[in-house]
C-alpha cells in the first residue's frame, strides 16, 4: 500500500515536472518581437494584399466566373480599402520616392568627388601615358587601361 501511494505521488511529481513549461510564459519579451513590424510595414503589406486581390477579381470577371454585380461591388470594396491605406502612407510620408532619393544622393556624391582634388597630383602618383589616370607607384600594369607603365 504504502509503495502503491509512493509510485502514484512520483508519477503526479514527473507529470507536474513535464506539463509546468506547457503553462509557463516564454522567455524573452514578445511584446518587443511582435512590435517590431512597424506602421509602414503593416500599411506596405496590406497594400500588396489589396493590389493583389484587384488583380485576382479581374481575372475571374474576365474568365466570366463573376456577374457584372459582384465585380462591381467586390471592386469598390476593394478600391475603398486601396484608398484608405494609401492615405494612410501619405500621412506616414512614404510617399517619397525611393529612386529619387537614391539619384540625389549619387548626384551629391559625384558631386564632391569631382570636386576633390586629383589623386594624380599627390606626391608619391604618377599618371598613365596612355590613359592619363592616376597609378599606383609599383604597379606594372595600368588598373584602368591595362597599358604597360615604365
């Protein structure tokens, strides 16, 4: 009896022992993970969903598996919908665009490096005869050209 009690009270610890991570909150902080997704990144994906789901209504209208009715309704759903999140991104100002931004910083860039003073000037570089760009002393080859430096 006593060694029946004390199998059963085992069996209720290693069961307790096995099932406590089950019910216990994880390590880390997941309100931080789950956060991370950002405003413009929540309105950037739901915009490819939207624009996603037009083209799939217009494919089945055009393949006749949707009255007249139903692709007039389900699109202006759906154009509403386009219209709020891309208010929404004009408020959050990703409007600008990216390949703009990219074009004037290369722009500045060039900029100031036509601007810097030619490395052919400084002691210690001489110049391609055949190309004219600067070279590094103890090279026997051109990196430009490929002209055999003296």
């Amino acid at each position: 009896m006593l060694v029946a009690a004390a199998c059963t009270l085992l069996v209720a610890l290693v069961g307790l022992y096995v099932l406590t991570p089950l019910f216990r909150e994880p390590k880390g902080n997941l309100d931080v993970e789950l956060l991370a997704e950002t405003e413009l990144d929540r309105l950037l994906n739901r915009k490819a969903v939207i624009y996603s789901n037009i083209k799939d209504l217009e494919f089945e209208y055009k393949m006749g598996r949707l009255s007249d009715a139903d692709y007039g309704r389900l699109g202006a759903g759906y154009k509403a919908e386009a219209a709020l999140v891309l208010q929404k991104l004009d408020q959050l100002g990703a409007e600008k665009n990216v390949d703009e931004q990219i074009e004037k910083e290369i722009s500045v860039r060039r900029g100031k490096l036509s601007s810097a003073p030619p490395s052919q000037s400084a002691p210690g570089f001489a110049s391609c005869p055949s190309c004219g760009s600067a070279t590094v002393p103890g090279k026997k080859f051109c990196a430009d050209c490929g002209q055999r430096l003296a």
